[in-house]
C-alpha cells in the first residue's frame, strides 16, 4: 500500500508559489483602464508600443536564422547540431519542413521591404502577417516560454490530473491533468495552449490521441483577442452574451470532436521512443485531493535549482521562434492571399447559404462568406461581416469565428508546425464539423438572446 509521505513546508511552498504565479500570468483576466486583459496581452502591447517598429524586423530575424541554419546542417552536417537533440530538432528536419522555411524566408524577406508581387505582401496579406501578427506572436512565446515551465515543472498539473481525473476522461477522453492545459487555453491564449500541449505530449504525458484532441479542441483564441472581435463587428455591449455563447457552444463540440473521426481515430500510442508517463492509481486510504497534493510535492522537490527551470524556458522561446514563426509566414500568408485574390472561400461557403436561411439567420447570402473564410483567418470573418447590417447576424459571424478554432494564419499554422500528430487533411476537416456542430447551437442562442 502507498504510504502517505509528508514534506517540509519549504517544499510545498515551492509548489504553491511558483505554480499560483503562472496561474496568474498566464490565466486570470483583469480589468486594466476599462478593458478585461491578461498580464502576456499587457506585455505584448508594452512590447508594441516600445519596441514595435523593430519586432518585424526581429521577426524576419528568427525567420532568417530558422531556414539558414538548416541550410547550414544540411551542408556540413555540423556535430555541435546533429549531437545535440534540442539543436538537432531544430535544424534536422524533412522535406516539407524545408519548404515551408524556405517559403517562409521569402515572403518575410518581401513583406518586410515590400519588394516582389504585391498580391505576396500587401497589407492584406504578407504584410497582415507580418506586421500584425508575427510581432505579436513573438513576444508572447518569449513571455509564455519562462512562464510555461511554472505551470509544468512545480507540481500544478499533478495536483489538477488528480483532482479532475473522474471528470476529464469521463467527459472529454482526456487525462486530468489536461484540465490546466485546457483552461490555458480558453482563458490564456489559444497559442499557448498549443505549445503547453506540445511539451506535454513530447514529454509523455499525452499519447497521439489525446494530444490531438486537446490542441484541436481548446486553443481558442485569448479573451482579449475575442474583445477585438466585438470592437470590430460594433458588438462590445454584448460580451456578456457573446462569450457565454462561445463557451456553451465550445463545450458541445468538445464532447462530440473526440468521439468522431478524425479524431477517434488517432492511436493511443506515445510520442516516438517517449516513455509513457501513466497516470498513477489513487491509493485507497487517501482523498483525492491529499494524493494530488503529494504528487505536486514530489515533483516540485524534484527542482533542486533555477537553472534547469530557467534553460527549460529558453528552449521552450527558441523552439517556438524558430519552428513555429516560419510555419505562420508561410502557411499564414498563402492563406490570406486565397481569401483576398481568389473567390475559393466564396465558392466554398456556397452551401452554407441554405443552412443559414434554415437556421433563420438574416442576410445569409453575406453571411455565408464569413463562415469558412476563417479557415485563412479568425479576423477575417469580423472585416468581411462588419458591413453586415443586422446585429445577430454579426453577433453569429462573431462568435462562429471563435469556436471554429482552426485557422491557418495562427492555431492551424501552430499545430503544423508542432510536434502533434495533425495534418493538414485533419484541420480541415475538424474545422468543418466544429463548423457544423457549433453553428446551430450559435443560431440557437442567437434567437434567444435577441429576442428579449
């Protein structure tokens, strides 16, 4: 029988602290001059106001030195590089990885000197990236990759994997410990969400199947971004509604997604030659909370120093700047140059026009557009529907765009880019049915709402 084991206070302060400060850099919104925010949105806009003229630059950068490096690897076959795992992963990579720098490489280079077709780096598309995302995406992953190992290595994920054991696997398919990796995301920043689930599952915690699911189903985009959503769309008196609308909606698709194909069909195996990290079974004199408690405390006796912490995180930076940023150019930008030059997104929300009228939703035809034309781009349903007169249709596109998830300028571009077993077949078909499952319970609450 497993033993109740009892540590000094020292170390369950060193799995309270730690684990409650990247609760709360990460997760807890706050009211800042009127606005609900996050202390990484607060860094990011303190980073764009004061360095903001120089993060494209440092963007192409990253982008630079991504796709050069392999290069390198490629050429001479360097041993520092191909001796070292985390430099080897970095700079050892296939085919369509190289493609994707290499693309990545020259629509930065031409965003950011505004040379070559315009249709590449217009302000609607390579430049929209660039300039408005990519700055943005780098200073969050330098932010949430120091903030990350607080949540991962102190003993937070034991003590929530026991506490919502019975309810996660259950309900979701998931591991408990999923549970913070999954609030991270909805309530932190859908990218964050993305580069906790890949360490995680790199680590062994989560196998092909579970991994899949919990990057596909919870990295929705961060509170503030939804904030500007609304601003677009002339809804900021409705977040109330909106948001409880996002997560009502939400939680349907992450009942039904998992239980489906694509989804269900991932195997339960673990990531390459990981060793599995099974969950332990909960001894049957101990609660469930005092069991996850004594797991925190083990993990986080485990930290003998800062250092090890502190080298987790810049891998953590560096892998997010250099693996996933040029998936983003590249994958982003081909993404925004369809829906902008191409009537593809058009054509393809076609057969939405009759599901629209069916579901009553005023202004279908306009509407129709919007709602797979956030496949390229979240923003993109907002610009196309804000010239949309009827208020609960725009309320519809708003909050559609949300729980679609799957968008190829940042969380679809992420997911490619990480270590997680989806492709590029598997996005669009999981943005289809969360499309088709989210939809009418949208349409539902819509009616609902606007008719009081």
């Amino acid at each position: 029988m497993e033993e109740k084991r009892t540590y000094s206070l020292g170390t369950y302060l060193k799995f309270i602290i730690p684990s409650m400060l990247g609760v709360i850099l990460l997760m807890v919104p706050f009211s800042l001059n009127g606005e609900i925010t996050l202390l990484v949105a607060v860094w990011a806009d303190f980073i764009e106001k004061h360095l903001g003229t120089y993060m494209p630059s440092v963007a192409v950068g990253l982008i630079s030195i991504s796709f050069l490096g392999v290069m390198f690897t490629k050429a001479f076959q360097p041993q520092f590089i191909l001796g070292n795992d985390f430099l080897r992963n970095l700079f050892d990579i296939g085919p369509f990885a190289l493609l994707t720098r290499t693309i990545a490489f020259v629509f930065g280079i031409m965003a950011l000197f505004q040379i070559g077709p315009e249709f590449i780096w217009s302000e609607d598309t390579g430049s929209n990236i660039l300039f408005g995302l990519l700055t943005t995406l780098v200073a969050i992953f330098f932010f949430a990759g120091y903030v990350l190992p607080l949540l991962l290595d102190f003993g937070l994920l034991e003590l929530f994997g026991t506490l919502m054991r019975k309810i996660m696997r259950p309900i979701f398919t998931l591991p408990g410990r999923s549970s913070v990796d999954s609030l991270v995301s909805w309530l932190g920043d859908g990218t964050i969400g993305v580069m906790l689930t890949n360490k995680q599952y790199e680590e062994g915690f989560y196998t092909k199947r579970e991994a899949a699911v919990i990057g596909t189903t919870f990295s929705l985009v961060s509170i503030d971004f939804t904030i500007v959503v609304l601003m677009k769309l002339d809804l900021t008196h409705m977040f109330i509604p909106y948001y409880g609308t996002i997560v009502i909606a939400g939680l349907a698709a992450a009942l039904i997604m998992p239980r489906i194909p694509p989804l269900s069909r991932k195997a339960d195996t673990y990531y390459e030659e990981t060793e599995a990290q099974e969950e332990e079974e909960i001894p049957s004199h101990m609660s469930l909370f005092s069991w996850g408690v004594q797991l925190a405390a083990e993990r986080a006796a485990k930290v003998k120093s800062a250092l090890p912490v502190f080298r987790g995180g810049t891998q953590n930076v560096l892998a997010m700047w250099l693996e996933v940023v040029p998936v983003v150019m590249a994958i982003g930008t081909i993404a925004t140059i369809l829906a902008e030059y191409t009537p593809l997104f058009t054509w393809l929300g076609m057969p939405f026009v009759p599901i629209l009228n069916i579901l009553q939703i005023p202004e279908a035809g306009a509407a129709a557009q919007t709602v797979v034309v956030g496949f390229a781009d979240m923003f993109l349903p907002a610009i196309l529907g804000s010239g949309i007169e009827t208020e609960m249709t725009r309320f519809v596109i708003g909050t559609l765009s949300v729980t679609q998830l799957i968008y190829m300028s940042e969380v679809g571009a992420l997911l490619l880019g990480s270590k997680l077993p989806i492709n590029i077949k598997d996005l669009i078909i999981i943005f289809i049915l969360r499309t088709l499952i989210t939809l009418p319970i949208i349409a539902l609450m819509a009616h609902l709402i606007y008719s009081f």
